[in-house]
C-alpha cells in the first residue's frame, strides 16, 4: 500500500520548502534528498513567500523559534495557503514554553495546515494549550503502548477531526489518523530517540510524500496514506539501519546508516516490512 507514495516521490521528485530548525537543518535536506525529494531552506521573511511559490510543499518546523523566523513561517504559510499547496507542521517543544506552545497553536488556527507531526506530548500541548512537557521529548505519561493504543487512537482521531487536518503521533507505536481512518504503525528502534533530528527529518519527508501524492498522474493515495507512508518508512529504515551497525559504531554513525537506508529503500521493501494496522 505505501509503496505507491514512496515511487510518487521518486518520480514526480517534489520541491519542499522547509523553515525548520539550525539544530538538524542539514539532516532533514539529506533525508528528503534521500528519499528522492529535492529541499530548499529559507527562513528570512523577505524571500520565504517567493521561495514557498516555487515549491511542491511546506515543512514549518518550530524548533528554534526566533521573531524572524516566525514572521518568515507566517508569510511562507499565507503564500502556500492562496496556492494549495500541503503544508506540514512540526510543533516541536511545544508545551516546554509558552512561545512554542502559542506559536504553533495560532499557526493551526491562522491556516489551513494538512498535516502536524509530533510526539504525543506536543500533540496533547497543541490540544490543551499546557506547558508541561520534558523539553522536546516525549513525557513518559504521555508514551503510547499497547495497554492505551486504543485511548491513544482515540484522542488523536478526536484532534485530527477537530482540527481537520492528518494528525501524526510518532513513538514507539505510531499513530496516524485524519479522524477517519486511523493507522497504528509498529516499525522503528528505541535507538532513534538517541539521534537529534529523526522527527525533523520525518516531517521533511512526510511532506515529500504528501506533496508528491497531491501532484501524482497516477491519483491520490490520499494524505493519510501518504503521512502513514512517510511515517512506516522512516520506522523500516531505522531497523535497517540498526541492523547494520557494527562493533563501536554509535549514534553518529547510527545516523548516517538512516540516511543511507532511506536512500536504498525500495517500494517493495517498504510493503513487505512495513508493520501496521488500519483501527
């Protein structure tokens, strides 16, 4: 089923703007290079709008939020709203300050987003309105198991559906629902959270894929699939990437290895490791 969204990106190669954070900027280009996906990365605001019109999609990543960079975000979501272009957003850090936590909920109240991808903890911030996650990790209150799957599903359909828009909750299980259909996702390592940016390079190359699927000759998959998609082959690509490491390599080299996993992926790989579940 995903790999239809992957070869969308492979052939239609889609241009996606991305103001995402300084932290793992170089990261996020390389994933979405390697996913065969072509970025480009301008957070001033005198050129984020001109930027935004040239490209496929929008990646908003409020990672290192600075008055500049918020402003540039705005205009480059004004632009890509009047064009119809998929617009993601990753809230990272959101309920560890009141600035990332009202920052990214009045950019989903100002615009049309497609899609949020985050951690359940900036999720819950994004619906509440709370300050009181760890950082820009995930609390572990906050963390889905198989023992609260179906409350997680639950609440994050509910979000989706209110909000009206693909919501991503990335973890050790993911969760991927437009309020209609929900998709519980099983791939991945626990050794991706050692890695600083495995979700900032998730979110480039969710938008890839959404932006690819919207401009596809061959039809929609639709913005579920194509998130749970982006989302299935990251968690593939982390297990390969793992399995690969050798003796005294670490999270350094760890990264890397999920780059080039990504680069390597083929549809058919991706359909026959993917591990999910339409609830």
């Amino acid at each position: 089923m995903f790999s239809k969204c992957l070869e969308n990106v492979r052939s239609k190669a889609p241009l996606v703007h991305c103001i995402t954070n300084y932290v793992t900027v170089n990261d996020v280009a390389n994933v979405i290079l390697a996913c065969g996906a072509s970025p480009v990365m301008a957070d001033d605001p005198c050129e984020a709008g001109d930027i935004t019109a040239i490209c496929d999609g929008l990646c908003v990543n409020i990672g290192t939020l600075n008055s500049m960079t918020i402003e540039a975000m705005r205009v480059a979501c004004a632009r890509a709203q009047a064009l119809k272009h998929p617009m993601i957003l990753d809230p990272v850090g959101a309920g560890a300050s009141r600035l990332r936590t009202d920052t990214a909920r009045k950019l989903l109240d100002d615009y049309d987003f497609t899609a949020v991808r985050g951690n359940m903890s900036e999720i819950k911030a994004l619906a509440s309105g709370s300050n009181d996650t760890r950082g820009v990790d995930c609390s572990g209150l906050d963390a889905v198991c198989k023992d609260n799957l179906d409350d997680a599903v639950g609440f994050v359909s509910g979000f989706a559906a209110r909000e009206n828009l693909t919501v991503a909750v990335t973890g050790a299980i993911d969760i991927v629902s437009d309020g209609r259909t929900s998709i519980a996702i099983y791939n991945g390592r626990p050794e991706m959270g050692r890695i600083t940016g495995t979700g900032c390079q998730l979110s480039g190359m969710t938008t890839a894929c959404v932006a690819a699927d919207m401009i596809s000759d061959a039809g929609s998959a639709g913005t579920v699939f194509a998130v749970a998609a982006a989302v299935s082959s990251m968690g593939v690509c982390g297990e390969t990437a793992y399995a690969n490491l050798k003796e005294g390599e670490g999270n350094a080299t760890y990264r890397n290895r999920i780059i080039d996993a990504i680069y390597n992926l083929s549809g058919e790989e991706l359909d026959g490791r993917c591990r999910y579940e339409i609830r």
